[in-house]
C-alpha cells in the first residue's frame, strides 16, 4: 500500500481512503476518487489534501 503521506503518489483518478475534517476524532475512512491534490508541499505529516469526485475534502490515509 502506497503512502498517502506522500504527494508523489497520488494523481487525479487514483482510488483513496481519505478522512473528512468532521471524522478525525473518529478516524472513520471515506472511500473516493481523487478529482484534485490540494496539498502544495510533497509530503504532509497527516497525509495530502484531496477533494474527490463527490466534492468531499479530506486527508489521505490509504492509497489502493
């Protein structure tokens, strides 16, 4: 599995687990589709900012 904390792997159309803002006291993981990589920097310690197709923003936590 890929690390989601590294914005060398992922690129638009790629499958994620991501975890939604209201969802990181939980740690409940949303599935999507990268539609765009909102984290500039290479890596992040909490993983890369995405939003997915469905609109959803969160940090990645697994890469598929």
């Amino acid at each position: 599995m890929l690390d989601g904390t590294q914005r060398k792997n992922l690129k638009h159309g790629v499958s994620v687990a991501i975890v939604l803002k209201q969802d990181q006291e939980s740690g409940k993981l949303t599935d999507g589709i990268v539609r765009d990589i909102l984290t500039n920097s290479a890596t992040h310690p909490h993983g890369i900012k995405v939003r997915l197709m469905s609109g959803e923003v969160g940090r990645v936590k697994e890469i598929y």
